[in-house]
DNA sequence: GCTACCATACCGACAAGTCGGTATGGTAAA
DNA sequence: TTTACCATACCGACTTGTCGGTATGGTAGC
C-alpha cells in the first residue's frame, strides 16, 4: 500500500475511534492513549497525523459535520412527495437508528457542546455549527410541510429547532435509563405533534365549527 | 459560631459550588482546587469533609435530587384547580428559569448522566435517579390532566417523559445557541403539544364533524 | 537516500490526595 | 473560675500517579 493510503486510513480510524470514545466516556475524560488502543494506532502514529488531542477533537467534529450532514441528505427519506411524509421518514429514520449500545448512537456534537460550551475552545463553534445545521436541514422540509397545510413557513425554524431538541433530549433521557426505552416514547410524542401540526386542515380546528365543504 | 455549624457551613459551600462548577465546565473537567476557589475553602479543609473528589460529586447529586425535588413540590403552580393549568404552571415556571447565563440554569443531573453513564462512578445512579423522580413528579399532572379530559392516564408516563425531554434538549441546544433562545421557542411547541393533546374535548377531534351541543 | 509513517522510551506539568501541624471552642475536674 | 484536655475544623506544603506531549530511532515505498 503507497504511504499516503496508509496515512489516511490511519487518520480516519483515528478520528472514528475518538467520536466512539468520546460518545461512550465523554470529550474532557477521553485521553489520547484510549483512542489509539481504540484505533489500533500508537502515540506516535497519532502525533504525527494530529498535533494535539484538541486538534483530533476538533477533526472530528469536522468529520461529523460533514458525515451526518451527507447521511441525511442521501437518505430516503427524502423523497417521498408529501412534506410531511419525508419528516415521518425522517422520524422513522432516527428511530432506526436508536439500537444497540447508547454510545453508538449518541451525539458526538451534542456531547462536545455540553462540555465545552463555556470554553474558548476551537472544537466547539464547529459542534455548534454542525447541530445548526441539522436544524436548518430540518427546517427545508418543516417549512415545506407548514406551505402544504396552508400555513406560512414563518415557524419552521422554530419546529426544527424543537425536533433537534427532542432528539438531543431523548439521547440524554437514554443515558439517563440505560437504554433507548424512554428516546422512543419521545419520538412517539414528537410524531404526534408534528402529524398535529403539520397535517393539512380543512378551515380551521375548531371541533365546534361545522364543516361546510366536502372533502377532496 | 459553634465548629459543627462551621463546619455544615463550608460543606454546603462546597456542594453548591460543586453543582455551579460542574454544570459549567463539565464533570470531569472540574478540578477540586476550582471547587475550592470557588466556595472559598482551602483544599485542606475540602479534604476534611469530603473523601475524594468522587465523594463530593456524589453528595451534590443527592442534593441536587433533594432540592429540585422541593423546589418543584413546593412551587406555586402546583395549586390551580384544572390539572392542565398545573401544567401549564410548570412550563411557565420552567421558562421563568432561562434567564442569565447558562451554567446557572443547566441541569447538574443531565451533566453528569451525560458524561457518566458508562461508567460504573457512584454519582450516576443518583444522577439517573433525580432524573426519574422529576418525571415521576411531572406524571401526577399529567395523570390528572389525561384524566380530566376523559382519557386513560396510561400515556401519562409518556408525555412526562416528553417533558423532561424537551427540558433537557432546550438545555442542550441554549448551549449550542448561547442563550436561551432556542429553550424558549422549544418551551412554546411543547406548550402548544400539552395544550392540544390535554384540552377536554367535546366528542372528537375531527373538524369536518358538526358539534351538536352547547359549550357549558 | 529521501520522505512519509510508525514505534517506543521518555519527560514534565498538573492535579488528586496525604499529612503534620495550627486554631477554635466545648467540657469537666479541681 | 481556672486549667487541662479533647474534638472539630482548617491550613498548605509535599508526594505521587497520570497523561499530554516530545525525542529518537526504525522501516518501507519512491
């Protein structure tokens, strides 16, 4: 194998092998020689390819970034016609995602955001840039589904932000129980709420009010 | 002053700064000197009360699960006659916190859960358990509020869970964001959720039917 | 032989935890 | 009331282990 192969696969399992251990013990208690046994790399190897256990850090929100944001563009998902179809696929998609062992599908952004929040520490910006922009992904198909009920898509924005919120608080509800239990009881609410909001509505929603037309 | 008074004195200190600390730099990023400075004790005296770092955290977690527990119990809007006012309150109350910086509204339990769980660390089970409690506590109001609206208070654990969800990912997301902004605009659709899914209804839900009695 | 890549031994800063000692106030016999 | 004694609380220099980071040397492809 040429050597630049070899130093790109010994990168990439470094940065795998620090999302994994980060999500499993945390960003502040992950240390470096635990990555590297994870990575099956030594300490040399990992200071050749990063210059400090914050770059890695920092790397891997990068990375995290950009492979989360490509795995939801890519998904299936987002097809189907009706608005509100693809957000109950994309609802479907991370309920599918909630197996196995919590630190497989816990968030690494999330993760870094709540420890490194009031640092000045460079990896943070990039988790906070990589949860906006999952929220503003959400938010083309939440203001889709807002346009096909009638509705301005004045309050996508707000609807995404609460979903990404309803994620982020399953995955510490998960911690919390041990398993992904109470994450799908969430996702069970959050469907219902948005089936609520985002279904399109004949006149308005009031039980009281007659309804005058025949339906389509 | 009496030594004994002194003493519970400079523990307490020491909790509390060690919940201040920690929901701002994270669990295992706080150091005992930081703790120190912070309550203003010397190490030494830190030492005297408390075994080891992990004894400390381990009190501020049964602490924190004792003072949320009363702080919630003893809360004004427990009082209203209609359940879903109780709840109502509860949000209210919860919104009325998200002022300031955000250590100050952070969840300590949340933190540690976050960063423990895979551990086998003393603190979690506390942690976990103070979280279990607050949605035990939320449970009874929306038990009452499902059963006020005629329905079976069997989803009653569902939407608590909801709940705490949503405090938990608004809190994530303040911290991504810097403010509360987000735990905010998160606070009002899930208002809007507790709102739809726990007002009386009179007969169903579907608009297209003609409501064929008075409003009492 | 040059360079990318990797391995191992090592260094030193930093933070947890220790320990000998001091200060303060309560108690009780003389 | 005085004094001896003791318990609690506190102080901070010191020890010790951990872990990020460095130095150095080795190997393999070009």
């Amino acid at each position: 194998m040429a050597p630049r192969e070899q130093g790109e696969i010994s990168r990439a399992k470094l940065i795998a092998a620090m999302t994994d251990v980060a999500r499993e013990k945390g960003y502040h208690a992950t240390r470096i020689e635990d990555v590297c046994a994870a990575a099956g790399v030594t300490k040399g190897s990992f200071f050749h390819h990063f210059a400090s256990r914050e770059d890695l850090g920092l790397a891997a929100a990068e990375a995290w970034r950009q492979n989360t944001g490509t795995l939801f563009a890519e998904a299936e998902f987002n097809h189907p016609a009706r608005p509100l179809d693809r957000l109950l696929g994309y609802i479907a998609f991370r309920r599918a995602m909630l197996t196995g062992p919590v630190a497989l599908y816990a968030c690494y952004a999330g993760t870094v955001v709540a420890e490194t929040y009031a640092t000045d520490l460079p990896v943070y910006p990039v988790a906070s840039a990589a949860i906006a922009d999952h929220i503003t992904f959400i938010a083309r198909h939440t203001a889709a589904a807002l346009q096909d009920c009638g509705q301005p898509p004045t309050r996508a924005h707000a609807l995404s932000t609460f979903i990404q919120c309803t994620i982020q608080g399953a995955l510490i509800l998960a911690k919390a129980e041990g398993d992904a239990t109470p994450a799908l009881a969430c996702l069970d609410e959050l469907e219902r709420h948005l089936k609520h909001e985002l279904t399109p509505k004949r006149r308005n929603h009031d039980p009281r009010q007659a309804v005058l037309f025949e339906e389509p």
